[in-house]
C-alpha cells in the first residue's frame, strides 16, 4: 500500500501539472465525468448540491471536471501559509469557473452559495480540530466536519458523493454517485451525527475498495 500510495500521490502531481497546460474542451477530453444527469436532475430542485469527497486518487481533477462540465461550482478550501502557494492554489482551481470558499468563511458562504441552487464541494477526511464529531472512521474514532451534514439537513439540498478513480488504462475517471437518503434526519445534533456517520462510511468504502488510492500520508487520527 505505502509504495502505491505514492506511486499514485506523483501521478496525481504529473496530472495536475499537464491540467495547467489543457483548455477547457481538453481537459473534458482527457477526464470523464460519469453521473451528471442525476447531479443536473437535484439541480434542478433549486436547492443546490453538495459534493463530498476525499484526497483519493487525483482530488482536484473532481472540481475541475464538474465545474468543466458547466455545473456552477464553489470548494470550501484552507488557506496555504505560503502566499505564493495559496495564490496559485486558487488560480488553478478557479481556471473552469470554480468560485473558492476559505475555510474561515466556509458556513456562512456556504449557506449563500447553496441558497443559490449551486453546487459545493467538501473535501470530507481531514482532521478537524474545532467544531467536528468523533465518528468512527476504518475502526478508530476521528474528528470529522460536521459541516457536510449541517448544510444538507438544514437547507434540503441533495448530497452527491463524489470521487476520482483511475480506469484500467490509468485514465482518470470522476464519479458522481446517486443523491444520499437523508430522509427522517432532522437536524438536531442525533441527526447531524447520523448523517456525517453515513458520509464518512462512503469514505470508508472508496478506501476499502482500494486503499493505495487515498492520501494515507494525513494525520487523519489525533
């Protein structure tokens, strides 16, 4: 797994790389999106997605292909303590139409954003230090945002599971799973649990699935 792991981590640097050199129409070419009529059909509701996924295979070619593929799109994103880093964080993801959220701002512009029938992206496995629940997440409890399940349980918006795979050639492949139930939860603390216990299971099983594809070099338990 470990040797993998990175083996996977440099092809997702390489990729990201050959992104910054790629337009629009060849970057569609290049990354399939897989499950955009149901994304497009909750979209419709007027209530707004939001996509949750993981640093699994390569994570930010996810928000690249949603976004490429004409969804309006946000990610809630921290901010590098290197300015010269984050600058170009930020300008690679913002090169499809993606808006960024910083994290210092994240519920409340992303309540706005929701409200406004668009699309948000959560990446959904680091540690949370304030404000997230203890779930358990591959048989050991870690603190996980709470947010994901706030914003679905209080606006109603649909909640699609999102994901990079790498397909039998080593094409990258980005997965937008069906709408999650969320229905009888109510967003009281039971329910908000219940629903972020669900969201880390999806984790879960993406790792499981295969391991070598998630980013096992984060300190995901404290």
């Amino acid at each position: 797994w470990a040797r993998n792991t990175w083996n996977n981590l440099g092809r997702s640097l390489w990729e990201t790389a050959s992104f910054l050199r790629m337009s629009r129409e060849e970057f569609v070419a290049t990354v399939r999106v897989e499950g955009l009529d149901a994304v497009r059909a909750s979209l419709e509701k007027g209530k707004g997605v939001l996509f949750f996924t993981a640093h699994y295979g390569n994570w930010e070619a996810t928000q690249l292909a949603v976004a490429a593929s004409g969804v309006p799109m946000a990610v809630v994103a921290r901010r590098m303590k290197n300015p010269l880093v984050d600058e170009f964080l930020s300008s690679f993801r913002e090169r499809f139409g993606t808006h960024v959220i910083f994290h210092k701002d994240a519920v409340r512009e992303s309540f706005r954003w929701l409200r406004q029938g668009k699309a948000l992206g959560l990446l959904f496995d680091q540690h949370v230090g304030e404000g997230g629940l203890r779930v358990p997440f591959l048989g050991r409890p870690a603190a996980t945002t709470s947010l994901g399940a706030i914003l679905a349980l209080r606006l109603g918006c649909a909640v699609h599971p999102a994901v990079c795979r790498r397909g039998p050639s080593g094409e990258l492949v980005v997965v937008l799973e069906p709408a999650m139930d969320f229905e009888g939860m109510s967003p009281d603390a039971r329910g908000i649990y219940d629903a972020t216990l669900a969201m880390t299971k999806v984790v879960e099983r993406w790792i499981r699935q295969e391991p070598p594809m998630w980013l096992w070099l984060h300190r995901r338990w404290k």
